[in-house]
C-alpha cells in the first residue's frame, strides 16, 4: 500500500493528536494513582520526582499538539 503525500499527512495528524490523548491520559492516571497509593507521610518527599513525570508528560504532549498545528495545518493538506 503505497501512500501519498496528502495521505501521509493525514497520518501524521492523527498520530500527535492520538499520542497527546493516550499519553495525557497514561500520565494522569499514573501520577493520580501513585498520589492515591502513596502513604501521606511520604508525598513531599517524593513532589519532585512527580513535578519532573508531570512536566516529561504533559510537555510532550503540548509539544505534540504544537507541532500539529504549525507543520500539519488542515487548510494546507486538502
């Protein structure tokens, strides 16, 4: 199957925007399961190991989208 650019594109649409979901979605799940587990005594000790998961994640994710809207523009892929 042999694609085309237009084709590719699309693809590549809907591949940042699936991975934006699933990894937001994996990431708060984890941070708020691990915070749920977590005895209370031991969450300050262990804020910054979540605040650099968090940003790992939700960066990514916002460099997903970003790329998504500047490099693979619906108008320029009709």
């Amino acid at each position: 199957m042999f694609l085309n650019k237009r084709d590719l594109k699309k693809l590549m649409r809907y591949a940042l925007l699936l991975y934006s979901i699933l990894i937001g979605l994996g990431g708060t799940i984890s941070i708020v399961s691990a915070i749920l587990i977590i005895p209370k005594e031991e969450l300050p000790y262990l804020i910054e190991p979540f605040v650099v998961m968090g940003i790992f994640v939700y960066g990514s994710c916002a460099i997903a989208l970003f790329i998504r809207a500047k490099f693979f523009n619906r108008e320029k892929i009709k």
